[in-house]
C-alpha cells in the first residue's frame, strides 16, 4: 500500500523546488528499476508514480525520469540487480546495472 503524501516533508520539498525554480536550475526526479518480481509485487506503483508526476508537474523546471518502467530499463534481467525478487519490497542494481542506467541518464542530461 502506497501511504499518503508527506505532510511537511512534501511542503520543504515543494518550496525547495520553488526555490531552485527560481534560480533557474534544472531538476531531474528519477525513479529507480527495480528488478521485475519486485516492480511486480508493489501493488501501488502507478498511484507512487502518479505522486512523483503531480509533483514535478507543479514546477517548469522539474522533469520526472521513471527507470522503473520495463519500456525504459530491463527490469528482467537479474544480471543487472544485486537482489530483489517476488514478493520482496524493495531490490538494488549491482554495479553493471548501475554503469547502464547511468549512461541512460547521461544521454538524458546531454539532450536537456
């Protein structure tokens, strides 16, 4: 289940966000893969990300970049990932996984 929104916590965010706005910096949210048994079993994941997307929507500057989306990242391939599996809440890149979906963020930063 995917709790509610923070209170205070998401206030500081949102107006640290206003603030590196208005500055004028370029924010990136990114979304961590996670291995596919595990992006499987959390059953809330449209409503976590929908949260992040309602949250960068709200500032010009801010650009949401989901990497836990099997369109995006090879969720499926367990060479890429230390742990994660069925059942299991949370799973982590091992360091192949982590060299890719850096190169895939920095081709995303280069095009910015």
């Amino acid at each position: 289940r995917f709790p509610s929104p923070p209170g205070h916590e998401g206030e500081h965010l949102d107006a640290f966000l206003d603030l590196l706005s208005s500055d004028g910096v370029d924010v990136f949210l990114v979304m961590l893969p996670d291995f596919y048994g595990t992006f499987l079993s959390h059953l809330s994941e449209d409503r976590y990300e929908e949260e992040w997307r309602r949250i960068a929507q709200k500032h010009d500057s801010v650009q949401l970049v989901n990497f836990n989306d099997p369109a995006r990242f090879d969720l499926k391939n367990h060479l890429l990932f230390k742990d994660g599996g069925y059942g299991r809440i949370s799973s982590h890149l091992n360091s192949q996984g982590a060299l890719i979906l850096t190169r895939q963020l920095a081709e995303i930063l280069n095009d910015r």
